[in-house]
C-alpha cells in the first residue's frame, strides 16, 4: 500500500518576538529595506520551561482536533528535533504516553535539523511499504532559540521555534510520496554546530569564552553557531542539483510540479535558488513572515497553509526540498 | 564588466544606499549599518552575474570594491 500525507496541523508558543522588540536589542542592526529582503516580521520564541516534545505535544494535540485523527489507530511514532528531553529514554517512547497512543505503536527519535521532514517522510514511506504501519505520526520540534547567544544577532533575527505534526498512513492506489533525493556532508558540519555540550566536548570554562565573527554577531562554543554565507552557498549550489536529480528519478520535467515547497530558511535565499532553478513566483510558495525559521517545521506549515489557503489542492504534485545542519539535505515529490 | 559597471550594478542591490555613495576605494565594510545581510548581496550578485563563488575568505581578504572587482576578474580568469 503506498504511503500519502492525510492530515499536517502545526503550533507555535505563544511569546512574540517582532522586528521592533529586535530593533529595541539591537539598534541599527538591519535596514528596512534589508529586513524587507529577508521577509521575516515576527518569530515565536518557546517558554523558558517548554521543551521540544511540549511543543510537539501541543501540535499533535491540534492534528487531532483538527483532522478528527483517532489515535488509537497511530501505530508509529517518529519524533525529530535536535533537543531531546532526556539522554535516555527516548523522547518519542515519552510523546506515547502524553498522546495516549496505545502501547501497540513504535517509537523513535532521529536527530535531523532543517532536513528533518523529509527524512521523516521517508521513514514513514518506508515504515508503512516495508513493515506493514498503517498510520505513522510524525513530529518534527525545533527550539533552538534557547541556544542562542544573546548577541548573536543573525540567528536571533531568522529562527523562531514551532512543532508539527503530519500523519501518513497507507492510501489507496497511486504512490503519493517519493522518489527521495538524499546528502550529506559531515566534512563541513562544523558550518552549523554547538560544538560543546554533548559526548564530544564537555562544557569547560573555554567553552564561553565568545567570539565575534565579520559581521558582529558573537556567540562562543556553548552556543549555536552557523557560517552564514557559508551555508548560503551550501543552498545556492546544493538545492538546484538536487532538484534536477530528483526531476530524472521521478521522470519529471519542472513545469509538471504544480508547486515547490522548500525549506524556508529566508526570503532572500529562497528568491536566489528560486530564480537559479528557474521557477515561476506563483508556483513557489513563501511562508516565513509571521514564524521565521522553523527548522524541521518550515515544510510541514508552509504545505499545512498552503492547503488552507487554497494555494495546494488535491491531485496536484508538490516538490520539497531542504537543507541545513549536517550538513544534510533532501528532496521528494508528494502528489496531494 | 569594467570596474565602472560594477559599481553601477552593485550599488542598487543595497537599496538602502543613496546613489552615488558606493567608490572603487569604499571600505565596503563602512557602508552604513554593515551585516551579514550586504555580504550575502555582494555574494549573490557575483554568483548572477559572473557564476563565481565568493566565500567568506574570499570577501575577508578585500577591503575596497576595487578589490571586490579584482578578486572576481581574477577568479574568471583562473
């Protein structure tokens, strides 16, 4: 039976973060007309005691109501964030217990940045072509605000923090999800990392000892760092072969994709791989101004709004693609 | 592309700045409110209009624009 997206909903904590509350911090900082580029108004920024798997909870929560999603139907669950409640259990096996799934499902976390839904989307593909799940819950989380330097200007100005929840579950008749695209590159992981803090690198005195980088965001190792033309680079060179190798696999030509959902990292990135793959404006979809970046999110709400709205419909085929920490990307085909 | 040109196709992608300002001996890095912002500009701009790619080590070993520009004919020529 061949695995089709059935219902996305999404949640974001309520604390705003607007472009005046970051004007107040950091003034001068950025241009109207350089804020304007980068398209982004306000961002949702998680409670000091909220964590990842609260924010997946809660979107979980709002599929359910939303979709009239009966859980005890749910027979895996796949939760993907990069901050996970505990070292051991796993986070996902906890999300079973706060949702009521019944005990019969499975669980696992996997530990993916911006990429992370369209991995989850293939484990979910795989899960229900290969070992008979009928209906697979997957989370992505991202609170990544909370490792923010509070000088790191960049980063505080594009992420905001947010969780969704999609169910796949096994459709009638035509495959609705794939072929899939995969990279990856741990030779340049260090373009986005928290250096110290995990297995590796125990947190030391050094570790906050801060750094400035040439446009006078700082930050030190205990914190989020991300080499940001670096990684526009990474997205300028990156998502256009990938999608041109994802159009061969599925035996497509670009004006056959009726919209492109990507990874909203900012408006002006978008807009660049946007013209360098040669996509109309309407068919390309934006959705970044009241969340920023989402992470593992940006997907999920920008295809959940899209479908609100009435941008995407039903029979209509969709091309994702993503990239970010890893460094890692992605892309897939999903038919609506 | 002469040096001329470049100025007169770079300057309008900063559209903060008023016209005129931008000179083949401007420290790009002094131009009004300077972030990582411009410097995605100036990498987007060379990536369009001369399929170059200019990293971050590249644009911290130029100061001026005229060394912008001579960092990017010699990266044609190379």
């Amino acid at each position: 039976m061949p695995a089709i997206i059935k219902a996305i909903s999404y949640y974001l904590p309520e604390k705003k973060f607007s472009n005046e509350d970051f004007g107040k911090i950091f003034p001068d900082s950025l241009s109207d007309a350089n804020l304007k580029k980068l398209g982004i108004k306000e961002r949702r920024i998680v409670g000091e005691h909220q964590t990842a798997s609260d924010l997946a909870v809660e979107s979980a929560l709002q599929l359910f109501k939303e979709h009239d999603i009966d859980k005890n139907e749910i027979d895996f669950i796949l939760f993907c964030a990069q901050e996970f409640d505990h070292y051991t259990p796993t986070t996902a096996c906890l999300i079973q217990e706060r949702l009521e799934i019944p005990t019969h499902c499975g669980a696992l976390d996997f530990n993916l940045g911006c990429s992370g839904y369209i991995y989850g989307l293939s484990l979910a593909k795989g899960l229900i072509d290969a070992c008979g799940s009928k209906n697979v819950l997957l989370l992505t989380s991202s609170t990544l605000t909370k490792t923010f330097h509070p000088k790191d200007k960049s980063s505080r100005y594009i992420f905001g923090d947010g969780a969704a929840a999609t169910i796949i579950n096994n459709g009638p008749n035509e495959n609705n999800i794939g072929p899939f695209v995969f990279g990856t590159d741990g030779k340049r992981g260090d373009k986005i990392i928290i250096k110290d803090g995990g297995a590796r690198n125990t947190i030391t005195i050094e570790s906050n000892v801060d750094f400035e980088d040439d446009y006078g965001n700082i930050t030190n190792n205990a914190h989020f760092f991300m080499n940001g033309t670096s990684i526009f680079n990474f997205g300028l060179k990156t998502v256009p072969k990938m999608v041109e190798e994802l159009l061969i696999k599925a035996g497509l030509k670009i004006d056959q994709i009726d919209l492109f959902i990507f990874h909203q990292t900012n408006n002006f990135m978008n807009d660049m791989i946007r013209k360098k793959i040669g996509i109309p404006e309407e068919k390309f979809v934006v959705h970044i101004e009241n969340c920023g970046n989402t992470v593992s999110s940006t997907i999920p709400i920008a295809l959940h709004e899209s479908i609100r709205i009435g941008k995407a419909k039903k029979g209509q085929i969709i091309l994702l693609a993503a990239f970010g920490t890893g460094l890692s990307w992605a892309a897939t085909i999903i038919r609506l | 592309m002469l040096l001329e040109e470049f100025i007169q196709k770079l300057e309008p992608e900063f559209e903060d700045m008023p016209k005129g300002v931008l000179k083949p001996d401007t420290d790009y890095r002094t131009i009004k409110g300077w972030s990582s912002m411009h410097a995605l500009i100036i990498i987007a701009f060379v990536d369009i209009n001369f399929n170059i790619t200019l990293n971050g080590s590249d644009l911290r070993s130029t100061k001026t624009i005229t060394d912008l520009y001579n960092l990017v004919q010699q990266k044609k020529s190379s």
